[in-house]
C-alpha cells in the first residue's frame, strides 16, 4: 500500500501537516495533522510497502515493541483507509 497521488506533507509552524492539491483537493478539502511517528510513517508510505515493514520500520527508528509498533501501525493505517488516502 501507498499513499494516493495527490497529497504532500508540510511542516507548517512546526506541526507536520497533509494537505491534498490537484484533483485530489476536489475531493478532499481538510488537513491532516502529525506527530513524529505519523511524519515518519507517512513518508514510509511514499513508497509501497505492507504492514509488515511498516512495524519493522518503525521498531528500527523508535524505541518500540514490535507488539506497540504493530498496534502504532494498524491505527494509522486504518485511520488512512477511512480517509481514503491510501492507493
């Protein structure tokens, strides 16, 4: 999985926020906000990869469990796929 086309990450007055453009801001008109892990998972996506290596990321980069980052991963993922942000 990946993130769709359409959408770019931005530091804004030091919070990391999405923001759609092109065809993509038809359909999506909000703002997404981040923190370091979303900032860190987000650019992950900018390639595809599987929830898998996803967690394995994120155990690399952070000071995690594999059973924290698992469940790290699978909320923001969901919370992407009911945004409908991912392709």
């Amino acid at each position: 999985m990946k993130i769709k086309d359409g959408f770019m990450l931005r530091k804004v007055g030091g919070q990391y926020v999405v923001v759609a453009f092109g065809e993509a801001s038809r359909s999506f008109n909000g703002i997404i906000r981040l923190n370091e892990t979303g900032k860190f998972l987000w650019e992950q996506l900018s390639a595809d990869k599987s929830e898998e290596e996803l967690r394995k990321a994120l155990t690399e980069e952070y000071d995690v469990t594999g059973a924290q980052a698992a469940t790290d991963v699978a909320e923001f993922v969901g919370a992407l796929k009911k945004a409908a942000l991912l392709a």
